[in-house]
C-alpha cells in the first residue's frame, strides 16, 4: 500500500508543476484545479507517511526470516542425523559384526560375518558403509564401534600386562643378581631357601621369589654363573637370562684390623 501512495505522490508533483506552468502561460497566475492537484500531493504525502513500515517491525520481521532459516537449517541436520542412524542401523541388521575380534585375518573376519564384503582391498574390507581395517593381514581397527570397542580393551588389557611383566622383569633382575653373586658355600648353606640339584655339567639351584614364580641358577663346570626367569611350566623351560657372572665358590674372608695405641 505504501508503494501505491508513494507512486501517487511523485505522480501529482509532477502533474502540479506541469499545470502550474500552464496556468501562467495562460492565465498569468495559478487556478484553482492546480490547487486541488497540490492538495491531492499534500494528502499523498501524508498517506504515504502513515503506511510506511515502521523500524521495529522491519526489524521483527528481519528477525522471524532469520529465525526460520534457522529452524529450516535445523532440520535439516536433524534429517540428515537421523537419516545417517538408520543407514548404520540398516547396516547393523543386515550383517553380525559381534564374532569379530582383534587380531582376526580376512578370512576369519568374512567367516564370522558369514557374508561375502561389498568391496575389498589388500588393506581393508567393506559392508556397505562399514570398513574393517588390517596391518600384516591382522584386524587392527574398523568403523563398527562395537567392534573398536573390543579392540581398544584388547589394547589396553596388553598394554597393561606389558607394563606389569616390565615391572615385574625389573623386580626379578634385582633378585636374580643378588641371587647369583651368592658363593656357592652360602647357597649350600641355606638348602630351606634354595632347593639345589646336579646336572651333567654342573649344578642347578631353585629359588621361590612368588608362587608360579622362580629364578633358576646353574653354575657351569667352566665357572660361570647363569640365572634364569622361571615360570613353573610343565615343560620345565626357563624364559630368559636375568643374571651371568663368575662363579664365586666361597664367602670371602671378613679382614679384621686392630690398631695398637692409644686413642
């Protein structure tokens, strides 16, 4: 509406200056129709005032376009999230990813999945939008979180037992050369602590440091002393060399000083 008035405004100026130069021309002074024409512009004007918009609602309705740009944007996120979710949960039901497990070869991953893959490579295979990836042909990772899951806990029960068997290897070093810088006479002496036992080329000591765990000391016929890490294995195979050295065969003698004199 105000597009209207404002038209008719700019028209009747325009028809006001033109009837005024006629009635000049003609008339000498201006008559009374082109007084009602600038009247009309006077009433335009005013009209053309009153149908504006006003600031405040140019600023609301700025504001309500944004507003629903906005919430068209946010649904169509929450469309695509949502449509993304039922894609990978298609996916889910479509193959059982729940017998798989770290360290899995290619064959043993399609054989639990008990379904071909949509594609593959010598890297990786793929279920659709689901990958399965592979290091030395061993699974190391995969897209499926229920099954990143496992591999992570594998990860980190490893890691764990790693630094465990560490720290353990460091506490049983310790031992083992306290242990085998022992004279043999000493070692004789103690047989409750330490069970001893001939072999063909020497003989063999035993050791409990824990339960299920033993260092195990072989004194050589050519004078070494080697201890061993010892698990209590059916096998009787000893793990790694924690200790060698020459054999000592007798406590050194304690030297005595006197001293003679006064203080």
């Amino acid at each position: 509406m105000s597009s209207l008035f404002t038209l008719v405004f700019l028209a009747s100026i325009v028809w006001f200056f033109v009837a005024r130069r006629k009635d000049k021309k003609v008339n000498g002074k201006i008559s009374k129709n082109t007084w009602y024409i600038l009247i009309l512009t006077a009433v335009s004007f005013i009209l053309v005032g009153f149908t504006a918009p006003k600031a405040d609602t140019v600023a609301e309705y700025t504001k309500q376009k944004k507003s629903a740009a906005k919430t068209s944007s946010s649904i169509k996120e929450s469309s695509k999230v949502t449509s993304s979710k039922q894609s990978s949960s298609k996916t889910e039901n479509k193959y059982d990813f729940s017998k798989i497990k770290y360290n899995m070869t290619m064959d043993q991953v399609i054989s639990a999945i008990g379904k071909q893959p949509t594609d593959k490579s010598d890297y990786e295979l793929y279920y659709d939008d689901d990958d399965f990836d592979f290091n030395d042909g061993k699974l190391i990772g995969s897209s499926v979180k229920s099954v990143q899951d496992k591999i992570d806990n594998k990860f980190k029960v490893e890691s764990s037992s790693r630094k465990k068997e560490e720290a353990n290897k460091s506490s049983q070093k310790s031992q083992a050369q306290y242990f085998g810088t022992r004279s043999v006479e000493y070692v004789q002496k103690h047989p409750a602590a330490y069970n001893s036992g001939k072999i063909n080329n020497g003989m063999e000591y035993m050791y409990m440091i824990d339960k299920g765990s033993y260092l195990v000391r072989y004194d050589t016929d050519d004078g070494y002393t080697n201890v061993y890490s010892y698990d209590g294995n059916s096998e009787n195979k000893l793990r790694y060399v924690l200790y060698t050295g020459r054999t000592i065969f007798n406590k050194p003698a304690t030297k005595k000083y006197y001293y003679i004199g006064g203080k």
